[in-house]
C-alpha cells in the first residue's frame, strides 16, 4: 500500500506545483495584454524580441509566458510542500489553488491602483531609477503596474505559503477537538 500511497502523494503536489504555474502563466499573459494596450513600447522598446514575436501583442504574452516559467513553478512547488509535506492534514488541491487564485487577484487590484496612482499623479510612485529613460505617462503607468505586480506578488505568495501551514496546524488541532 505504501507504493500506492507515494503515487497519490507525488500526484497531488504535480497538480500542485503544475496547477499554480498554468495560474501565474495565464495571469501574466492576460496582465501583459494590459500593459501592452497602454504602453507597446513597454515591450517593443524596452524588453528583448522573444521568440520571435511579430507584434506588441505577441511580444507581450511572450514575455509574460517565458517570465512566468521560473517564479511559477518555485511557488508551485513551495506551495506543494507547504500545503503536503510532513505529518499535518493535507490540503486539498483545491484549496491550494484557491489560495494562488486570491494571490493573483489581490495582485491585480494592487497593481492596477497602482497605474491609475500613477497616471493621476503624472509621475513615478517608485524611486525614479526603477523606471526606463523614457518618462511618458504612459510607460510610468505601466512600469508603476509591473513593479506593483512583481513587489506584491511576492509578498503575497509568501503569506499564503504561511497560511497554508497555518490552515494545516488548524486542521490537526481541529481533529483532536473531534
């Protein structure tokens, strides 16, 4: 039965760690499609040609498709340990990648406030060196958007890998009440 049970375990933190990149993935290109709506040259100028791409758009979900690669797998595998590893009640699925849907819209509302901060203000809301020589207000728009997105998104995904041994903790205690 142990073999069976090594499969289950391996699955769950596959789906786990898979799940929450094709999440961060199709985030990022859905966010890039906004970015590159406001500003192209946010990609056409100021990121390198990837893969080819022959527009603004398609610049865009490329980027965003190879940058999502990296930082969404470490988090799906964080959050795989985070939500299965050790002697606690598992997470569901579920409720892991629930957790990574919150991350991601709490993300985008941040982000997004942080471009409309920017645009009315007309100026940068971060240290004037993180932004590109150009300082339209479009591209301070989006490049307030970007850091937001990325600053955000990491602090984020750090406190639901917290919540996740939290929720797990809580889990085990409730069982004992039972």
């Amino acid at each position: 039965m142990p073999d069976v049970r090594r499969f289950i375990e391996s699955f769950r933190m596959n789906v786990i760690t898979v799940g929450t990149w094709a999440m961060v993935a199709a985030y990022a290109v859905a966010h890039d499609q906004i970015i590159v709506r406001i500003a192209a040259e946010h990609f056409t100028v100021y990121h390198p040609n990837v893969l080819g791409a022959g527009s603004a758009a398609a610049q865009a979900a490329c980027c965003a498709f190879v940058a999502s690669i990296g930082p969404g797998l470490a988090f799906g595998l964080y959050l795989a340990v985070a939500a299965s590893v050790g002697n606690l009640p598992k997470l569901r699925i579920s409720e892991a990648l629930a957790g990574v849907a919150a991350v991601i819209a709490v993300t985008e509302v941040l982000s997004e406030a942080a471009g409309l901060m920017s645009f009315l203000l007309g100026r940068p809301l971060y240290p004037v060196a993180w932004y590109p020589g150009d300082k339209t207000v479009p591209l301070l728009v989006t490049q307030s958007i970007q850091i937001t997105c990325y600053g955000s998104a990491t602090v984020l995904s750090g406190l639901l890998l917290v919540f996740a041994v939290y929720r797990r903790v809580r889990l085990k205690k409730a069982s004992f009440r039972v």
